[in-house]
C-alpha cells in the first residue's frame, strides 16, 4: 500500500528513490547502498512496485 511504501521510504538513504516511492515507483542500480538495493528487491518481488526503473548490475 502507499502508506507502506510511505514508511519504507523513511528508512531509504538515496535521495531520489526515497522520493519515487511513495508513488510505486523505484530505481535500482549498482550506486545504491545495499539496504536500499536490497529493500527495492523486497518491494518488487512482493509486487509493492508499479514500475522499476534498474540498470543490468
């Protein structure tokens, strides 16, 4: 849900993904810290995601 998302931003140290997603929508590549990597790899396969935007690391 938004509000989730809302409160899994609060968490995210990258700029830019932590204000995507609260609309659904995350970045992922190889400059993320690696709980944010790991925490945009947890929303997408539990389909928290409406679009994810990555590079091919």
């Amino acid at each position: 849900t938004v509000h989730a998302l809302e409160r899994d931003s609060q968490s995210i140290s990258d700029p830019t993904l932590k204000d995507l997603l609260p609309f659904e929508i995350a970045i992922h590549h190889a400059g993320l810290s690696r709980a944010d990597r790991s925490l945009v790899e947890d929303l997408f396969s539990g389909g928290s995601l409406s679009l994810l935007i990555s590079t091919t690391t």
